[in-house]
C-alpha cells in the first residue's frame, strides 16, 4: 500500500480495505490496482472521482450482462460496483451536505439492492421496528430449507454500513451453515444518511429491538445467537451482550475497551485535565490546539471529519468528548457472561492496546486472538485477510454453538 500513498497512510489503508473484499466478492484485484494508480497521493476530490470512474464501468458491465440474460455475472460485477461507491465518498465527510456523497451513497444501495435479489436464496432486505421508526437489514441463510439454524446478527462500526458486511464475515457465516442478520444502527449507512439519527452508547438498546425482531423468524435457533461488531462495534457488541442475556456468544472484532482513549491520544495534555477540559461546554483554547494536531494528523482528521457528522458533535473538541461514553468501563465489561472473542490486530492504527483492556476485564470464557503483519493480517479489522480472519473467528464460534 505504502507503494501507491506513502504521504497518506489513510489512503493505503481504506485501499487495502476495499481491495481485501475480493474474497467474498466485493472487488476485483485488477480493477483496485489500476483505480489506485490513478489517484493523486493526498488529493480527496481525486479518490472520490476515480472510485467513481470505476464503480460506474463496473456497473455499466452489470447492466450489460443482466440485460444479456447473464444474471450471475450482472450480480457480480453489481456487488463490486457497490463497494467501490462506498469507497468513493469515504473523505468528503467533512462536509456532510456535499452532494457527491448522497450520490454516491445511493448508488451503492442501488447496485447492492438489484444484485441482493439474485442470489439463491436471496439476500432478503428487512426493515425493524425501532422506537417509532425502522433500522434496515439483510437477512441471509445458507439454503431454503427454512430449518432452524445459529444464527449470527452483524453490525459494522464507525463508518462502514450493513452492506459491507456481506464481505466481512456475512459471507463467511453462511458459507458455513449460519442464518446470517446484518443491520444498521443509529450512526451509520442509512440510519445516518437518510433518518439523522446519530450513534448512540447505549447500544443493547438498539440490539434489543433486533433480536425481537429476529426472534419471529421460525428458522432462528434462539438458543443460539452470536453477535459480532466491527471495528467500533467492538465496543458495541460487547456492551449489548453485557444486558442481554439472548446474546449467547460475541466476536468483536477487533475489541475495544474505552473509545475515549483515543481523544486523549490526540490532546497533549495530563489525562486528567485533558478530560476535564474535552468535557467542557467552552474551551476556545483548546479548540485552537486540537485544530493545529489534526491538521498534522491524517487519521485523526479524517476520523474528527466523520464522527461530528456521525455522533452530531459541533467542534471536533466536542466529538471528542462525546466518545467518553463509549465504553466498558464502570463494571459494564464484568457482567458479559456469554462467551467472548477478541480479536485483536499487531499494527492496529486505531485501537492499539484495546483489546487486551477488553479481553483482562472479561469474566468468563473468553480468548484473545492476535493476527500479525507476518502473516499480512496486522492491519485494523484484518482488512486484506478476511479468509484468515474468518476461518479463526468462525472455527471458534462452530465449538462455542455446537457446529462443528
């Protein structure tokens, strides 16, 4: 990656997420390349537009095929034009009312939509009832026996949506015999995009209403629920399970402990009054310091530029402070009694140090996994090794619910 962007790491890090979906069937190795080669280091208008290029030929050719009679090769080239729109807006987020990004949002949800519908069985789009509104979804199971199966209810994390999650271990779980349930939550995909609503920490609180829902379908084994959160969902996941007890088994994936570390990182201040003053209504001072770190901190601005959008935070000082509620602190961690995997990544830019606090304040079963960069799974989220990632999370959840 550092071949393509060496100034940017973000670059080459989102690169390797969207080109590591080919496994399950959200890229093409080639088509990444040559898109990668296009685009000027640094420049977000150049990512945009080049992503862009390639997810309208992409689906120019899904048009083509279907129009042929060729539905698997129209369905295809629809599932890789879909991920390559998601990845085209990625850093025009500073800006939430660009238009680029509800064009390419749509887009995304288009393709994925048409190509949802020809698959056997389907993916079946799902909309549940959640406090006067609904959340959207996808259920998917491994044939159409409509026998009860496990079952493993997915989410993603601070910026990837309820699609994505096909190529990042929704595949993987019903290839191997899973009922497979990825929605979206307040704070990402659509839920953020078309209703406003924004994350929220509280999160057994919107996982409850999925399990309702989840609950009515004859073909869930109740007994045997996972649930599995990506990245950020790592926290969220965790949390859910910590107060309800339906939960039978969780995968974060990678862990997460306490979101607020990461805005601590960013303040050079003692951890204390770093704290007091993120909390504070006012700090005009440290407004102005935080401008100049992130206006060195790649990562860190893109992430500031999100997650005002995504937690409705005015002032990067204020988002910051908003991810103090984001956590496991305070005995939450201590009352997750199901089974816990932590997944955990060696050069993880984000959550470095987080799921060991994650894995040390679990109480009952549990086990930490680590991925290395010898193995090329060191990256965040193990973005470029979803089949090493997924036969270790998988094989461990086939012993945890009796599928082996």
């Amino acid at each position: 990656m550092v071949k393509f962007f060496p100034r940017t790491p973000t670059f080459g890090f989102e690169f390797l997420r969207t080109i590591g979906h080919a496994r399950y069937g959200g890229a093409d190795t080639g088509e990444c390349l040559a898109t990668a080669g296009r685009i000027i280091d640094g420049d977000f208008v150049s990512w945009y537009d080049e992503w862009k290029r390639t997810a309208d030929r992409v689906r120019e050719q899904a048009d083509l095929s279907l129009s042929s009679g060729h539905t698997v090769s129209g369905r295809d080239a629809l599932m890789r034009a879909s991920n390559y729109y998601r990845s085209a807006d990625f850093f025009l987020h500073g800006d939430r009312f660009d238009p680029r990004i509800t064009q390419a949002r749509e887009a995304s949800v288009t393709c994925y939509r048409r190509a949802a519908g020809l698959f056997d069985p389907p993916l079946e789009r799902v909309r549940i009832p959640f406090e006067g509104t609904t959340l959207p979804g996808y259920f998917y199971a491994p044939d159409s026996s409509g026998r009860s199966r496990p079952t493993v209810v997915m989410h993603n994390g601070f910026d990837g949506t309820g699609d994505e999650c096909y190529f990042m271990g929704g595949r993987a779980a019903q290839e191997r015999g899973y009922n497979v349930l990825a929605f979206e939550g307040p704070g990402q995909g659509e839920v953020l995009h078309k209703q406003g609503l924004p994350f929220r920490p509280d999160w057994e609180n919107v996982v409850g209403p999925v399990l309702d829902h989840l609950l009515q379908r004859p073909e869930v084994d109740a007994e045997r629920i996972a649930l599995l959160g990506i990245s950020m969902g790592g926290v969220l996941a965790p949390r859910a399970a910590a107060f309800d007890q339906r939960v039978r088994a969780v995968i974060a994936f990678d862990g997460v402990y306490d979101m607020f570390d990461f805005a601590l990182g960013l303040v050079p201040l003692p951890p204390e009054e770093a704290t007091r003053r993120l909390l504070a209504d006012e700090d005009e001072e440290l407004d102005t310091l935080l401008r100049t770190v992130l206006a060195e901190h790649s990562v860190a601005r893109w992430s500031t530029d999100h997650g005002m959008w995504a937690m409705d935070a005015s002032t990067p000082r204020t988002f910051l402070g908003k991810l103090h509620d984001y956590h496991l602190r305070d005995g939450i961690a201590e009352r997750v009694t199901c089974p816990v995997l932590v997944m955990k990544s060696e050069d993880d830019f984000a959550f470095d140090g987080q799921p060991e606090a994650l894995y040390d304040h679990l109480p009952g079963v549990k086990v930490l996994v680590e991925f290395t960069d010898e193995e090329g799974a060191g990256a965040h989220c193990q973005v470029g090794a979803m089949n090493l990632a997924a036969a270790r999370m998988f094989d461990w959840l086939d012993d945890v619910l009796g599928m082996s």
